[in-house]
C-alpha cells in the first residue's frame, strides 16, 4: 500500500539525537523488510554505520559526519583548545577513512573543521555551539539543494517518460526528494506520471532494497530489473533517460557512482538515450582532475557470494573482486545535474564556471 508522498519523500534518514551528542540514522542494511533507527554515540559505531553502508548515499553522509563530529566532540569534556583539537582533528582522520570515494564524507568534515580553526581562541563552549549551528546548516542546506536538484532534473522530463535508475540516490541517500532519483518524486508531486525501471544494482542491491522500496511507498510506477536487464529494456523502446546520482565528480566531468553506472551509459549511448548524473555541487571535486584520480572503493568479497543467500553462491575458494564503484568517462554524459545549474559539456568549462 502507497503511503503519502510527503511521508517519503521527508523522511528524515540522519538526524542528531536528543541528547547532541549522538547521531540517530536509519539502517538502511534492514530495508525494505525492517524500519530500524539505530543510535550512534562512539567513533566506532560511526565509523561502522559509514563503512558498512548502514547510512549510505553522498549527500546523507555528508550530513552524518557533520552530526558525528559534533556529537564526539560535545563528549570531550577539556576546556584547552590545543587537547581540543587534537581530538577533534583525531577524530576527523579516523571518520574519514571509512569511505574514500565519496567525496561528500571528506567535504563535511573539512567543513567543520574550518569553523574550529577560525574560532579556536573562543571559549570552548562558544565553539561547540558554532559546531552545532555549522553541522545543522550542512543538513538545512542539503534539503534546500535536493529540492533545487529535482526542479532542474525535472525541467528535462516530460510526462509519461520511461525512466532508468541505477543505485539509490533518493530521500534514503539524501535530506529530501533526493538527487538521481529526486525528480520522480518532485515530479509525482505535480502529477507527471513516470515508467521507472530501477536496476537492483550490486554489491548491496541498493536499486531493489531502497529504490523500488522508495518509489512503491510512494505510488511511482516501479519495475525492478537486474543489471544485465538495462540493455533489453532500452533495446525495447521502454527508456527515455537515465537519472544517476554521484559520489564524487572530478573537474572534466568524469563520475564516480556505484558500480554499474558506467556500463548503463554506455547502453545509453548505443541507443541515443540522454544519460544524465545528478548531484549537489559538495560531490565536485575541483580538485580532482579526472576519473583516474578517484579512489576506488574495494568491499569484501562475501557481499557477493554469501551475503544475500541461504547458501553461498561459489566455492570459497573462488577469488572474488568486489568493486563499490565504477567511473563513468564524461563523453557518455549528456549533463550533471546540480543545485546551481545544468552543466553540459565542455564540463570542464562548466563545472568550473559553478564556482567562479
């Protein structure tokens, strides 16, 4: 049964607990078949619940580190600004290093970080307070860009389009609507009627344990389909677009997403569909000068071979190679999406011009 749009499309994926000084997110591991909030008070619960994708998706981890290095160092308890930092920066380090491709993760933490140094000679309670207000704007300005993604997502749609999804970059992954997928829902709100066929998307089946999950609650049209599925049903004439979310972009337009995304674009491609990626301009990495500079994320091996069966699928001696993430080169994209704009190629030009 369909619940109201608003409830999904607002759900609140992270949040601060009561107390400031812990983290309260959903475990997004126990969907669609549990709803469970779990409480984060230690780094090593926070370090955990990032790594093991039980709070997932750029924009919401951003939002999550932001909370978690606040709600750490609200425990402290030292009144010298030198002890302060030093586990301030401590901290940052160890979160950092749970998730090395999403950019979102380092961004909000560098983030907090910079109010700490720019205030360090303040009383230390006066920080704390300037902590909470940076870690609260990072989860108001997320909902803000959400909402500005999917008005520019939606402006290249139209209704009654067939729709390919690949990952799950909805409100789970986000604050609101979401990004790959946040002009569905935006666009269910002002009564377009859309055809989505969500890929499962491997390792962790986000696109059938949260995307289709997503879209049924809120009465979207939903089709679920395997990875190797996306070339017959563009084949048939069911696609119109392609709507990716991303976890990092480097500065010539080249994307990080979930692995799979890159073979999706080259179908797309093939068959002259518009592949579009969409996400919030904290996922640019000008930094970054292309796809060969983006860390790789590695994940165990047994998330394909036993995780989601009764019994395992290979011999365990069966060498595995468990990718999180694949780059998808920016000549199979027809334009990222972002809070400020629509960028097209040449994205290096584009990109750019977002930040000048």
């Amino acid at each position: 049964m369909s619940e109201s749009l608003e409830q999904v499309t607002h759900i609140e994926s992270v949040r601060l607990g009561e107390d400031g000084k812990s983290v309260v997110i959903i475990d997004q591991t126990q969907l669609p078949n549990r709803l469970e909030y779990l409480t984060l008070r230690t780094r090593e619960e926070m370090f955990d619940a990032i790594k093991l994708l039980k709070v997932r998706g750029a924009p919401a981890i951003g939002i999550c580190a932001g909370y978690c290095i606040y709600a750490l160092a609200a425990r402290y308890g030292v009144s010298e600004p030198d002890k302060f930092l030093t586990r301030f920066r401590a901290d940052k380090d160890f979160l950092n290093a749970s998730r090395p491709t999403a950019v979102n993760l380092s961004w909000a933490l560098g983030r907090m970080e910079q109010v700490l140094l720019a205030h360090i000679s303040e009383p230390i309670p006066a920080i704390l307070d300037l902590l909470r207000a940076e870690c609260i704007a990072i989860h108001r300005e997320d909902i803000a860009m959400c909402r500005a993604i999917s008005e520019y997502g939606l402006s290249l749609l139209h209704d009654g389009d067939g729709i390919l999804t690949h990952c799950n970059a909805g409100p789970l992954a986000t604050s609101r609507y979401g990004t790959g997928q946040g002009p569905l829902f935006l666009g269910k709100e002002k009564g377009y009627t859309f055809r989505v066929f969500a890929d499962e998307t491997r390792p962790l089946l986000q696109g059938a344990r949260l995307t289709s999950y997503e879209l049924q609650r809120a009465g979207v049209d939903v089709t679920l389909i395997c990875d190797n599925m996306a070339s017959i049903v563009m084949k048939n004439g069911w696609i119109d677009a392609c709507l990716v979310g991303c976890d990092r972009v480097a500065a010539n337009g080249d994307a990080a997403n979930k692995i799979g995304t890159s073979g999706v674009a080259i179908l797309a491609k093939h068959y002259d569909i518009p592949f579009y990626v969409l996400g919030p301009t904290s996922t640019i990495d000008m930094a970054c000068p292309d796809g060969d500079h983006i860390p790789i994320e590695l994940r165990d091996p047994e998330e394909i071979k036993t995780k989601f069966y009764a019994q395992p699928m290979a011999l365990p001696e069966v060498k595995c190679y468990d990718p999180s993430f694949d780059v998808t080169d920016h000549s199979l994209i027809t334009a990222i999406i972002t809070e400020k704009g629509i960028c097209r190629p040449p994205f290096t030009d584009s990109l750019a011009a977002l930040f000048r």
